[in-house]
C-alpha cells in the first residue's frame, strides 16, 4: 500500500496529484530545471560495484540517462522498451546508456537491475543529487535526458508515452548518425593530407615509414566507421 502510493506520488506528474498551480520559477510544467539547447549541468556517478563515470569522462559521446526507481511502476513499464528498442540496438553504435536509480542503496539497485533484466549499467543517486541537477524538488522521477558530444541537451521525456518514446529513438539515432559522419568526414581529410605528403615526400624515411603506418591506421578506423554507417542506415527508425 505505501509502495504504490509513493510510487504514484513520483512517478505521476505533480500537477495532477495536487493542486494544479504555476510550477516554479525556473521550473517547467514537468519539473524540469533545463530545456533542449542547455548545456548539461556537471555530474558524477557512483556504481554499485564502486566504479565511478562523470559527465566530463563521457562527453564527446552521445549520453541517455534514464531516472529510475524500483519502487516506480512507470519506470518498470518503460525499461523493458530502453533494453529493447534503444540499448541493444544502439550500444554498437557508440550510445552510452545509464539508469540513475533515485536514493536507494547499492544492493536494492542491483537487485531492480537483475529483476528487470537490463544489461545497462544502472548507478547510484544517494540523496538524489544528480536528478536534482536536472529536475526540481518533488518532481516525478520517470525521465529520460539526451545529452550530445558538445554535451547540449537535445531531448527530454516525462513518463512513459508510446510516441514521444519513438521520437526519441528517431533523435538518437540521428544524432549518432551525425556523429559518425563528422567521424568520417574527419578520417578523410586526414588520410587526404598524409596520402599527400607521402606523393611528395622522400621513399625510404623513418618519417615516410611512420606515415604509411599511421595511413594504414586511418583506413582501418575509416573501414569501421563505413561499417557503422552501413548498420544506421539498415536499422533506421520507423
């Protein structure tokens, strides 16, 4: 009885549990302190094995944080479809997806990992720290954030909707999409410079040598990004 009721009371908009009221200055009408085009705020996050990540090691990637509790009955609805439909298909891609479990000790998280069965790395947020970076005192904890390589904030969700969640697949993909092409229009200019300065350089340098090395490297990592690309291109969105 008290599980449900708290989780109602977190996992259900404020504005349809209380009285329904101006949100807060700052503070949108889903308790959200930050919008599409903000700047991610910094943040750290402890696992329950004790290894650490933050927001600084992570950026340059394309970054999903999924609030959770195991206590949130909307959550539960929503993290078969993350597992499924975003984590399976997209890891290989370069996404980093972590679950960031509301205020609840090590053994409890590792507990709602296995139950869910999710292969998503799920860490701890004691006291709520790092939801409240992102959302306001008292707001529902079912959420999801999309967080770029510049680390801009290019999506948000609230709860689980059928519709907004397909849209946010569309922005992941497009946004890894994105990624890799500037990853190959990247590798092309430098294997362009280095295929010239081989034609006009000496033969037989240590210098020559070392090049032809590092051109052999590029192609490689042009060779899996073209690979990347062809795998996006088969498992569009719908």
């Amino acid at each position: 009885m008290w599980v449900s009721a708290i989780s109602i009371l977190y996992c259900t908009p404020t504005k349809e549990i209380q009285s329904k009221k101006e949100p807060a200055l700052g503070v949108d009408d889903r308790g959200y302190l930050v919008k599409v085009g903000d700047h991610s705020p910094e943040f750290s996050l402890e696992f329950p094995d004790g290894s650490t990540t933050s927001f600084e090691q992570l950026k340059g990637n394309l970054i999903m944080l999924q609030f959770t509790a195991s206590w949130c009955s909307v959550c539960r609805e929503e993290m078969p479809h993350i597992e499924k439909e975003i984590w399976k298909p997209y890891k290989r891609a370069g996404l980093k997806l972590i679950g960031i479990d509301r205020d609840e000790a090590a053994d409890i998280v590792t507990r709602f990992g296995k139950q869910m069965k999710i292969s998503y790395p799920l860490s701890l947020d004691i006291g709520a720290e790092v939801f409240h970076q992102f959302a306001a005192d008292g707001a529902g904890v079912t959420r999801n954030i999309i967080i770029n390589p510049a680390g801009k904030i290019v999506f948000l969700t609230r709860l689980y909707d059928s519709l907004e969640f397909k849209e946010m697949i569309r922005v992941i993909h497009s946004q890894l999409e994105e990624k890799n092409n500037l990853g190959i229009k990247g590798l092309l200019n430098k294997i362009s410079a280095l295929q010239s300065a081989l034609s006009s350089g000496p033969y037989n340098s240590t210098a020559t040598y070392d090049k032809k090395r590092l051109l052999m490297k590029l192609k490689n990592e042009l060779r899996k990004l073209d690979q990347l690309q062809s795998y996006l291109n088969r498992n569009k969105p719908d």
